[in-house]
C-alpha cells in the first residue's frame, strides 16, 4: 500500500510524535533526532519508512556513523551554515546528502550572508559542494529570486513547512514564485505540536488564495502531488 502522505522533515523527540506520525498516515517522514538509533528503532516499530536526518555533530563521530550506516535508513546531514568553518569543511568531505535550515526568516538569512562576505546563501551551498549532492532545503520562504535560480539549477529542494513558520511570524510561502524554478517541492511540520497534513495542506492553499486575490491560485490537487514528494 502506498503511504498516504512524505513528511519531508519531522523533528522528533519521544515515541509519541512517531505514534502520532503513524497514526496521522505518514507512511514515509525524513527524521531529526537528537538520537538516531532511538528514532530507528521507534520507525521500525510504528512501520515508518524514509530517512534519517543525523545532527551534525553525531555525523562527524567516525564510530557513530559505523552505527549509523547500519540502521537501515537513508541519511542526510542537518547543516546549519553559521556553524563553524572545519565543521562545514568535514560535513563537505562526508559527500553524503544534506538538509539545511535555510531562508526561514531574514535575521539568520542575514547573518549567514554577513558570515561569508556578502554572497547569497545559495552561493555558499554552492561554493561548499552541497548542491552537489542530495540537498533540501527546510524554510525557503525568503529565498530570493537569484538563489531559486542557483537552487534549481542544481535540482536542489525546498521543504516548506506552512503553518509552523507562520506560527513563527514568517512570511507565507509563494507557491506561485517557487514554481517558476525548476525546485522540487516538499511539504513538512518541522516542530509543530500536531502533524495534520490536511490542515497544513488546507492552510497553504488558503494563504496563497489570499496572495493572489484569486480563490484558484493553488489547487488542492496541486498540493496534494506536494505532499507525496511529486513536483507540480
């Protein structure tokens, strides 16, 4: 049976938001855990596919990535571009796929660009060899125009997560921008406190009806391919 829904990014933190995943049709989730081997364990056990996204410093661990690599699940880095330099280098060597925390809000947006001397932050993905590989981007509601170019030359993704990023002061995802790129397209609930996809569904079709002042901006069955990992 096919999973009802790919939760592209799910941050986890106790068996209940796997048993809640599970029980809201899931199917499939790319996960952060602050342990890995637990979040295994936990998707084995409530019939969870996907991947497991690994905390940078846990991946970096040369005998935890031994562990790791045994689990049973895909990987991918979580990276955060305002960490150190030598972290970001050895992350880089690892060539494995990565998902950042990017465009979420224009203070960190900022900050990262500050860091590394003005360039785009999709440059700097660039310039690190992320875009190289599997790279999702979590966020992506403030990216520019020339950094969707960069992101969707290289097929990169972006994961928006609607209602937790507004819950967060965010502005609304322009679904109507980010089709114009060739980005695939990712639906997740990063820490929102209930997983719900049809109201994460219901409210992204909303906000870009608003947007755009025009009740067929964005249609449900548009959202619905979305959030089964297909492009639209």
């Amino acid at each position: 049976m096919q999973p009802k829904f790919y939760n592209k990014f799910f941050v986890a933190k106790d068996e209940r938001d796997f048993k809640n995943a599970a029980q809201a049709g899931v199917g499939r989730l790319n996960c952060l855990c602050k342990d890995p081997e637990f979040a295994a364990k936990m998707m084995k056990k409530y019939a969870l596919g996907g991947k497991l996204i690994l905390p940078s410093d846990l991946a970096l661990d040369q005998e935890n990535m031994k562990k790791f690599k045994n689990l049973g699940f895909e990987l991918s880095i979580f990276v955060d571009l305002l960490d150190d330099d030598l972290t970001l280098s050895k992350i880089g060597f690892l060539k494995l796929p990565v998902t950042v925390l990017l465009y979420e809000n224009l203070t960190r947006t900022g900050q990262i660009s500050q860091k590394f001397a003005g360039k785009m932050p999709a440059q700097v993905l660039e310039d690190l060899g992320f875009l190289d590989r599997e790279c999702s981007i979590v966020g992506g509601v403030y990216a520019e125009k020339d950094d969707l170019q960069i992101l969707g030359d290289y097929g990169a993704e972006i994961v928006i997560c609607p209602r937790a990023f507004a819950a967060k002061g965010a502005t609304f995802a322009n679904l109507k921008l980010l089709q114009k790129y060739p980005v695939k397209l990712g639906i997740g609930t990063f820490d929102y406190p209930e997983l719900d996809f049809d109201r994460e569904l219901e409210f992204l079709r909303l906000t870009n009806c608003a947007l755009f002042e025009d009740a067929f901006a964005v249609s449900k069955e548009e959202l619905e391919k979305i959030s089964q990992g297909e492009n639209i």
